[in-house]
C-alpha cells in the first residue's frame, strides 16, 4: 500500500510503502511553535520506506540534531527528522491526501499540553518524547 501527502500549494510531495510504524499527537512547545497549533498530529515511517516525490523540502535545523522539512514555496511544514531517531520520518498527518485515513494512537509530551485545549480521549498520555518512552513503544522509538 503507497500513502502520499503534499503540502498547501503541491509543489513538495512525498509517499511511501507499507504501514505507518505509528501515530501519535504531540504537545511539545518545538511542535506547536513549528505549526502554530495546539497539538501536532504525527506518523511515523521507516525512511528506507519514504521519498520525496516532486519538490525537495527546505529544512530548518530546529536544535542539534533534529531538521524540519517545509515547503520553500508555501511554508507548509512537512517532516521532521532527528539523529536521535535515526531510520524514521515523520510525517505531518494532516499533510496526507486524506487525513481522516490516520488514528493517533498514543500523546507524547502530555505534560505540555495547554490548559484550554479539550481532549476527551482514552489514549495513552505519555509524559516525555517518544526517545524516553516506555518499553511499550520501544519499538516505536526508530520507526
């Protein structure tokens, strides 16, 4: 199965083959800044599975290590990777050609969700960043 996503104008691009490794919402100050949003809706892939397809991203190298993909034309975000989470991509979800095809599965960096944002869901809030989560998303950690 190929999953595609574009930014706002089209000219950046990208797919991929096979499953997500996950998806989650994070809550992240970096996130939320990068977006302008309240919470930043994620999937992850293993890069050996992900390309570009038209336009190359621009990227920012946001703090060591880590850069985020946007698109040099429209400024949309698009991807973010980082050293510490070497062989995965991840993906801006609402970036996909169709979105409503992605499920969160989980929330990192639940403490810094802000105050005034309501979210009645059962998921699983983890405190930190996918790099210091629990055994039970370690294998989410490289995608």
């Amino acid at each position: 199965m190929t999953k595609r996503g574009r930014c706002l104008c089209g000219e950046t691009r990208w797919e991929f083959e096979g499953a997500e490794s996950w998806g989650c919402y994070c809550h992240c100050d970096d996130c939320r800044r990068n977006c302008a949003a309240p919470v930043v809706a994620w999937l992850g892939v293993p890069l050996r599975n992900f390309r570009w397809t038209a336009a190359t991203p621009r990227s920012f190298a946001s703090s060591k290590g880590v850069q985020r993909h946007f698109c040099a034309t429209c400024g949309s975000p698009m991807g973010f990777e980082a050293d510490h989470y070497e062989g995965g991509m991840h993906l801006y979800a609402a970036s996909l050609e169709d979105p409503s095809d992605f499920a969160p599965t989980f929330h990192v960096n639940y403490q810094s969700k802000l105050p005034w944002l309501d979210l009645r869901d059962d998921l699983p809030k983890y405190e930190s960043t996918l790099l210091h989560a629990p055994e039970d998303l370690a294998d989410y950690k490289t995608g």
